[in-house]
C-alpha cells in the first residue's frame, strides 16, 4: 500500500457524501485505503460511512469519542502506506487533489508537506515527530513544528477544495458551528481554551514567515500566496477579554 488516507469525522454528513465522491474520483487508479474515525456522530455520518465501506474494501471505519488529533492518530495506526494523507471530511476536493498528489510522488516524497485542506506526510516522519497529539485547536501547527525539527516540512498555500463549513466556524471559531448543540459550543470553547495553553509554544512562532521561506510551489496553477489564517498574538489580559466575548456569544446563541 503506498498512500493511507487518514481523517476524523465528526457531524459532517451535510458534505461528506461529496466529499468522499471527491477523494475515490480524484485517487481512481491510485493504491490507496481510506481510514476515517468517526467521533460518535448523531446526524447520519455513520450511515453514510458503512455504506461506503460496504461498498469499497478499502475504507475502514472506526467510531470511537476522541478529539481531532486522537482519532487522525487512531486512524494512522490502521494505517499501512509509505505516505500518510491527512483530509478533511467537510471538503469537497478537486482535480486539483490529484495533481498536487502525483507530483508530490515524482519530486516531493522525501518531505511532509502541507497544503490547504490537505497534508502528505512520509511514514517515517509521522513516527519521529511523535504523530498526533489529542487536540482540536492547533492541532495541524503542533505537529508542523515537531516535523519541522527534522529539517523536513514544507508548505504549498493553495486550497485543493472547497471547505462547506460555515464561514463564521473557521479556525479558532470552530464552537460556533450548527453541527453542535448550545452545550457542547461551550465544551468546545473551553476545550479551545485548554488546547491554546497545551500548545502555548505556538505563540513564540512566527508561522506567516516560517511558511513562506519554507513554501514549495507545486507550479499547478496560479503563483502561491501567503496561508491564510494568520496568526495575532495578544496579551493574557486581551484573551481573556476576548474569550469572555466568545463564551458571551455562545450563551446567546439559541
């Protein structure tokens, strides 16, 4: 087996039968399994899974509660492929998926490299970084920094599809998505706020310059750009002002 796809899935049945659609059109003719772990999902997820699985060997399904990291690590150690595909089920990938995958192999295997909504990572790598740790915020950037230390991750800042979350759920605002019920928002808003102080050495990383100097430009399309949430960094007082804002917001929810 030369690529394991590995992903998590948590309430994502609004775009996961496109999604899938997406990854077994754009890997036709490629060796490939698809891991997906999903997090005891309520709206249908789980249906359309077996379903899938039912009908191609090479998707594994495994439910199982854990956080985004847990179970991308769950899922790599189902995994068998030389090289490691990290997704996500709330994408819809395009053509673009399969042309930045085939010239990864014919000039990039030697490195992990991240694009946007996707990420290669060389077997080898994955297991000397340490793998995933059990995160939902930060959860990409703590392992870039642990593969950064090998001398190997590279960045290529070029969406490979469209994300159907709602735009106001992006990044650190991931409580607010309508996949979760009013409780769980503020669970997530305080698990946010735990995730931020286990990777709290993410601050002290200036990551706009360190994926520009470290971008590989797949030359697929148009000239890269820069990634595109940036990180601010702000005082304690500020954040926490600024959390007292977000958990305020999400009271108010209905």
């Amino acid at each position: 087996m030369t690529l394991s796809v590995c992903a998590t899935n948590y309430n994502c049945a609004h775009a996961l039968e496109r999604h899938l659609r997406s990854v077994y059109g754009n890997l036709a003719g490629l060796g490939f399994e698809y891991i997906v772990v999903d997090n005891a999902s309520r709206d249908g997820s789980q249906d359309i899974l077996r379903r899938w699985a039912a009908q191609n060997e090479n998707l594994k399904v495994s439910v199982r509660r854990s956080t985004m990291g847990d179970g991308r690590q769950l899922a790599f150690e189902q995994s068998s492929g030389s090289q490691i595909m990290v997704l996500d089920t709330d994408v819809v990938y395009t053509t673009l998926l399969r042309r930045f995958v085939d010239r990864y192999f014919e000039r990039y295997r030697d490195f992990s490299v991240q694009a946007i909504f996707c990420a290669i990572f060389p077997r080898e790598q994955w297991l000397l970084a340490g793998g995933r740790r059990s995160l939902n915020t930060n959860e990409d950037v703590d392992m870039w920094l642990r593969v950064l230390k090998l001398g190997t991750m590279r960045w290529y800042p070029v969406p490979l599809g469209e994300n159907l979350k709602e735009p106001l759920a992006w990044g650190e605002s991931d409580h607010l998505s309508s996949r979760y019920a009013k409780g769980e928002r503020i669970v997530r808003l305080l698990r946010r706020e735990w995730d931020l102080l286990k990777t709290r050495q993410v601050r002290d990383v200036d990551l706009e310059s360190l994926v520009r100097r470290l971008t590989i430009d797949f030359e697929l399309g148009p000239s890269v750009g820069t990634w595109p949430q940036r990180r601010v960094r702000v005082g304690r007082a500020r954040h926490a002002a600024a959390f007292v804002r977000d958990l305020r917001d999400v009271l108010r929810i209905p």
